[in-house]
C-alpha cells in the first residue's frame, strides 16, 4: 500500500525540529551477564575464550548522536552507546563511540563502535566477520547518506530549525565526497521529486527522455511516465547539461517529479566481507534487498552473508531494540553460526516495536 506522502513529510519534518517522540518501551528480558574490563578491550574478566563479535553502528546524516541529544523528545534514549546503559546496567560505555557487552550465557563478547562517514562504512563492509548496521536515510532508493553534524539554531519564534540544503543529500560536498554524500546502492533510477529538490538543493543528473529506461532498473516506489522540461529554479542543479525534454517521474514520497540517475556503483565497488548487513533505513527492504542479494551476490550461506532490511518508516529507536535484542539472546552461541541469535534478535526487535506502536518492521 502505498505511504500517504503528506503524513510521512509530517513525520519527518517533526524529527528535523526535535518533535519526534519516543515511545515508552517493553521491558528487556532478563540475561546473566557479566562486567567487562572497561579499560582492557584484549582481555574480559570472565572467560578468555570468549568469542569476540564486533558490530559497527553507521549513523547516516541527520541520524548521529548529536542530533538524538538535540531532540528534545529524546532525552538520550536513543544515542548509541550510552543509551543501552537504560536496559543493561553492565555494558560497559568507553566513550561516546565504544561499548563493550559481554554475555556468559552466549560466551560472546560484543564490541561496539560507532562511526559516521562514508570511507569508515565503507571500510566496515569490507570487515571479515562483522556486523554492520547502517542506520539512517535510504534516500529515496539512492543508498545509505553521511554528513556532518548539522547544528540547531533557534528562529524568532523559538522554535528550532537548521540548514538541511546541500550535496551532501546527495554527491557528497566538493572534496570531501569520500567521507560524505550517498553510498550508491540502488535501482540505476528513481524518481527526484520537486518537493525533494526544494527542501535539500542538491545537484544531480536528470535523465533525458531519448534515453532508454527498463522499468526493472527504476526504484520500486517511483514511477516513469511523460516528459517533462526541468522547471528553471533546479537548472543550476543538473550536473549534465540542459535538455529540453526529460522522463518525468512520480514518487510515493515527494510525488512529481524528473526521473535521476542513481545505481550502485559504491556497493559494486565494495568488497563485501561483513557476516551480516543490517539496513535500518526507510523501506530499505524494497529499496535495496534485490541489490544486494542479486546483483551485488551477497548470499547466504550457515555462516556468512546475512542481511536484514526495514518494511515501512524507520525511526531510531529500533538501533537500540535491535542491540538489545542480540544481547538477550539466551543460548550458548559462540564459534557457531550466528542465525539463531540473529533470527532471535529480528523477532525480539518486531515484538518490542509492535509494544511500541511503531510502524516498521525487520525483515
């Protein structure tokens, strides 16, 4: 069913400002856990033979810890680390970016670092034997987005507001496209809606109507349908130069629009080596799942090349479920193959997500 656009700009628009709130959340499970030595990552206190499973938490643009502190709603519960501190006394916090959890009854030792741009995502896909977890915007069908903190500033009414404009929506900002801007992991089209351009100003390449598109090549939530001429306020923005004519486009989201260019050519490049890949990221199920099993292979097998992905709005509470719901895993697990505590862990997730009334799900 398709997403009312006006109820999902609303949504988003309450979370730039600090207007999402965060809803009250099922208590975790009790797990028999034990303290690690905050400052020794090389040895815990209980068991030298545990098996150690680092995760690396990707907060994207508009979705890093600063912007979890400045939300007024928030209160913390949501920054990573420090709020998994809520549900499990004994994680260890080292800093703002590192924990450490260990769990004697899965004999696993998780380490977690939390990172915020391109290169250093990257760099963790390429990681033996991880987990990654991606957590903000899919874009639109582009691919997971980084930037830099975006601070708040107080308009004469009082209310909050910041500069959301910018490459970094999109190409990432001159000289510094390896760190920020879209790591492309989509459908070679999507839609570009005019509402979109207008509120984030990017550049970017529309797609001229003498150029053959496949419809299995364009994102699932956008549509392909007439030509239209690019309206003179973005002309500035086309990175290719101007036509008079170009496929016009329709997205679930930001409606009408011109049909762009995307693809995925970051993934293509990325030697994925990660043990499982988590895209929490608005319907990255639809969006990506296709590109990364089929035309990228990452595949499963008992041990490797697992991935989970979101049906429906994401919102970033579900980073803090989701860890939590790994640590509660209550199974002998380790030097064995993840599935069960992972499958354990999506199930745990939804379950708490549905006690929240949130409307997404892990799949």
């Amino acid at each position: 069913m398709a997403l009312d656009p006006e109820a999902r700009a609303a949504e988003l628009g309450g979370f730039a400002a600090g207007g999402f709130v965060v809803p009250r959340l099922p208590k975790p499970l009790d797990v028999h856990v034990a303290r690690a030595a905050a400052n020794n990552l090389i040895l815990n206190v209980v068991n030298l033979d545990f098996e150690i499973r680092k995760i690396v938490v990707a907060q994207g643009i508009q979705f890093h810890n600063l912007d979890r502190v400045n939300n007024e709603n928030d209160a913390g519960e949501t920054v990573i680390p420090k709020s998994l501190q809520l549900d499990f006394p004994d994680i260890v916090i080292q800093d703002d970016t590192h924990a450490v959890f260990v769990s004697d009854v899965q004999r696993v030792e998780y380490r977690i670092e939390v990172v915020n741009t391109k290169d250093a995502f990257k760099d963790a896909l390429q990681t033996q034997g991880i987990h990654v977890i991606y957590c903000g915007h899919s874009r639109l069908g582009r691919g997971p987005c980084f930037g830099p903190d975006i601070p708040f500033s107080q308009k004469p009414d009082g209310t909050l507001d910041r500069d959301l404009t910018g490459d970094n929506w999109e190409t990432g900002e001159t000289g510094k496209a390896a760190q920020f801007g879209v790591f492309r992991m989509g459908r070679p089209f999507l839609g570009a809606g005019f509402l979109e351009l207008d509120e984030h100003k990017f550049h970017f390449r529309p797609v001229p109507a003498d150029v053959k598109v496949d419809r299995n090549d364009i994102d699932p939530l956008s549509s392909v349908g007439g030509t239209t001429s690019l309206p003179t306020r973005f002309q500035t923005l086309s990175l290719d130069p101007i036509v008079d004519s170009y496929h016009g486009s329709h997205n679930e989201h930001t409606r009408d629009g011109v049909l762009a260019f995307a693809g995925f050519s970051d993934l293509l490049a990325t030697d994925l080596k990660c043990r499982c890949f988590t895209v929490f990221s608005c319907d990255s199920l639809r969006h990506f799942h296709e590109i990364v099993r089929k035309r990228k292979g990452f595949t499963r097998t008992e041990t490797e090349g697992f991935a989970y992905f979101v049906q429906g709005l994401y919102f970033d509470i579900a980073d803090r479920l989701y860890l939590g719901s790994l640590f509660e895993f209550n199974e002998r697990n380790d030097n064995q193959s993840w599935f069960p505590c992972l499958e354990f862990a999506v199930k745990r997730t939804n379950a708490k997500l549905k006690a929240a009334r949130a409307n997404f799900s892990t799949i």
